[in-house]
C-alpha cells in the first residue's frame, strides 16, 4: 500500500494464530467466518487486516481513502477508525 507521502510503502497484513477453530473453519468449508474468528481471537494475537488497516490510518501512514479501498467490512473498519 502506497503511504501519505508516496516514497514508501506501507505493511499491512492479517495475523492469526495456529487456532483449531480456524482450521476447522477451512476444513468445513465456513471460510467467510474467519474475520470473525480473527477479530474475536485478539487476546491470543491475532489480527484483522481492518485492524491493521485502521492503525495504519491512524498513525498517519496512509489515508482514510487508500485504507478504506483494502477492508473487509467497512462498518467494522470505521468503528476501529474511530477508536472503538
């Protein structure tokens, strides 16, 4: 992702931990839970690409628009923007 000042560009990834549940997940095919799955697993270290999204805004490294054109739920990135 390009940053503000476009020389740099800026990380952004999910991380999610080794997790039965997200293996089974996959396994059965339910694949579209697995941001939930992330969200809800941050006290073991996982985290969304909105989460990672919404800091990178947040610090200064990229823009609203040039984050908002890479999430995964809209409604859940503008709430991490805001700070909730």
């Amino acid at each position: 992702m390009i940053t503000k000042n476009t020389t740099a560009c800026a990380p952004q990834n999910a991380i999610s931990t080794r997790s039965y549940s997200l293996r089974n997940l996959i396994r059965e095919g339910k694949t579209y839970q697995i941001n939930s799955v992330i969200e809800t697993g941050q006290q073991y270290g996982m985290q969304s690409m909105d989460r990672m999204l919404a800091e990178l805004h947040r610090s200064g490294t990229v823009t609203y628009e040039e984050a908002a054109t890479q999430v995964i739920d809209r409604e859940n990135f503008q709430r991490l923007v805001k700070g909730h």
